[in-house]
C-alpha cells in the first residue's frame, strides 16, 4: 500500500526514483543512503508528537466532561434553590399597573432570578479566579472553568464537542500523512560516488540535487554529534574550490553552493575513504590537475595564427594529392 502511494506521489511531483548516475565508468558506481537508525530517530521524534498530541485530546476531553457534569449539577442546584427559596425583593416588588398582580409578579420575579443568577455566577467567577490567582491550584482553576460555564448559553457545550470531534478525526487522518512523509523524505536521501564525480539528491517537495567533479574538490571532512555517535551514524562534508564571499551573507549562499552533505550516513568512514582514494587517482592521472588544464587551453589559444606562406604550401601539397589520385585511377 504504502509502495504504490510514493510511486503515484513521486509521479505526480514529476520525481524520478532515483537519481541519475553522474558523470563517470558505470563499473566504479556506489550508492549510499542515510543510515537505518536516523530514520528509526526520525520516526520516535514523530511517534512522541504524536503520543504528546493523543494525550492532549484525551486529558481535554475528560476536563470538559467534568465541567460539563459540574455545571449540569449546579445549575439543578440553583434552580431548585431559587424555587423553594423565592427572594425576598421579588415577593415584595410593586405590581406595575393595569397589569393581573399574580402575572406580573411571576414576570419581574422570574426576571430578577435570572439577574441575580447572572451576577451570582460573574461574581463566584471572579472570586474563584481571585482565589486560583492567590494558591495557584488545580482545583481553584477548575472552579472557575465551571464558573464560566454556568453563564454560556445552551448550545455551547455541543458546539465545543463538534469542535473536539473534528480535532480528533483530523488527529486520525494526519497519522499516515505524517508518517508516509517521514519515511519518504528518509528514502529520498540518495549519494552517488563515481571515479569522476558524486552527486548527492534529498528532499521531495523541494528537491536538491548537488553534482561536484573530483577536479575541484579540495578536502573531505567527517563530523559526529554526541546522538550520532550513539547511533553510530555520522556526517560527511566535502567541499570545492572556491566559496570565499565578501560578506558573511554571501559566503553562507556560496558554501551551500561549494560544499555536499551525506548526512547521517553509518559508514562515513567508509565514504571518506573511497572519497579520497578516487580524488588520489583522478589526479595522478593527470585529469584531476585544473592548472594543467587551465595552461592547456591558454596555449591553445595563443597560438600563432599559420602564415600565408604555409597556407600557400598547404594549398600545393593538396593539389599534388589530388592529381597523383587521378593519374592513378587513369592508369588503372
């Protein structure tokens, strides 16, 4: 499944599944890859996120089902509160005129209950938070998320459990995503040495693909942080002539530009090794010398022009081939 989901995604970003051989004999091709344990690394960093964002959702949906629960309770409590127990300003309130006096006086007391319930949970709100802010504890925090809850309207609550019910399911579809990208993105670290050149390709979205001749390498050089160490994996830095820059902006742009990373490979000795003895080769054959190169092209471009009297010369030498060509085909 996951097979036949990279092929169509590679396809689709118009991705080649491997990088092409670079320049050089077919005979001394070696590919390396990044090592095991950085993906196996890569892969415990997404499987904590994961874990971390799991336990968020469930420690959340169980605070809301205790406020919830909480909130139910109390509003019963006030309520039958507020029945048995009518208040003493409602009873004795005057009768607003041309109105029934039994009509009335169930209107402005059933208005003022809800008044005074509406200031009575703004003010436990405010006390509770006042009493969190001075102890700092679990439960004075919890008072007041209850206490704010009793003054949401009724369509809160289910409101915030489609919200958790659209988190949690998109929870669900990012797992394969996520961990189909991890697992690509390891697959797509591709280092090509040959015993002329290397060329070193990552990424999918973004793809990078660097091609360096051993005609202008100068040094190779193999780094280990302390997990890498642990992980027996390790970094392997070559670098070309050239990528001195005026500022340090331009001399950061020209090192990405002047210098290959195997990053995270398990045999960067081994890289390095190979590495340098191709670069040993190449050079003492002659072809890895730029200077020699570099004098080659300058002498033949300096070179003197022929002179008329040659070009005369020439000119009779081919005129002479070209009849003793004839007389032979006559006589034969």
């Amino acid at each position: 499944m996951y097979d036949r989901m990279r092929d169509l995604l590679l396809r689709f970003l118009k991705v080649p599944l491997e990088p092409h051989p670079p320049f050089g004999d077919p005979a001394s091709l070696r590919v390396f890859r990044a090592g095991r344990n950085y993906f196996r690394l890569r892969l415990f960093g997404w499987g904590l996120g994961q874990a971390f964002a799991l336990a968020g959702i469930i420690f959340w949906a169980a605070v809301f089902i205790q406020l919830e629960t909480a909130a139910a309770r109390q509003k019963q409590a006030r309520a039958v509160q507020a029945t048995t127990n009518p208040s003493p300003a409602a009873a004795a309130a005057p009768v607003p005129g041309g109105a029934p006096p039994g009509q009335a006086a169930t209107t402005q007391s059933v208005a003022k209950a809800r008044a005074e319930a509406w200031n009575r949970s703004v003010r436990d709100a405010i006390i509770a938070a006042q009493k969190h802010g001075a102890t700092g504890g679990w439960e004075g925090f919890k008072q007041v998320l209850v206490e704010l809850a009793l003054v949401l309207p009724p369509w809160a609550f289910p409101l915030i459990w489609g919200v958790k019910i659209l988190g949690f399911t998109i929870y669900l579809v990012q797992i394969p995503i996520t961990y189909a990208v991890r697992r690509l993105d390891y697959e797509m670290h591709w280092y090509v040495v040959t015993d002329r050149s290397l060329r070193l390709r990552t990424g999918v979205w973004n793809v990078q693909e660097l091609t360096m001749s051993f005609a202008n390498l100068q040094q190779v050089v193999v780094t280990q942080g302390p997990l890498q160490r642990l992980l027996g994996l390790g970094d392997v830095r070559v670098e070309s002539a050239g990528g001195a820059g005026s500022t340090h902006q331009q001399a950061n742009r020209l090192d990405s530009l002047h210098s290959g990373h195997f990053h995270s490979v398990d045999n960067a000795a081994e890289i390095r090794d190979l590495i340098l003895e191709r670069l040993r080769r190449f050079r003492e054959s002659g072809l890895g010398d730029p200077d020699e190169v570099r004098r080659a092209i300058s002498q033949a471009s300096t070179a003197p022009a022929p002179s008329a009297a040659d070009a005369d010369l020439l000119a009779a030498a081919r005129e002479f081939r070209d009849e003793a060509s004839a007389l032979r085909r006559a006589l034969g």
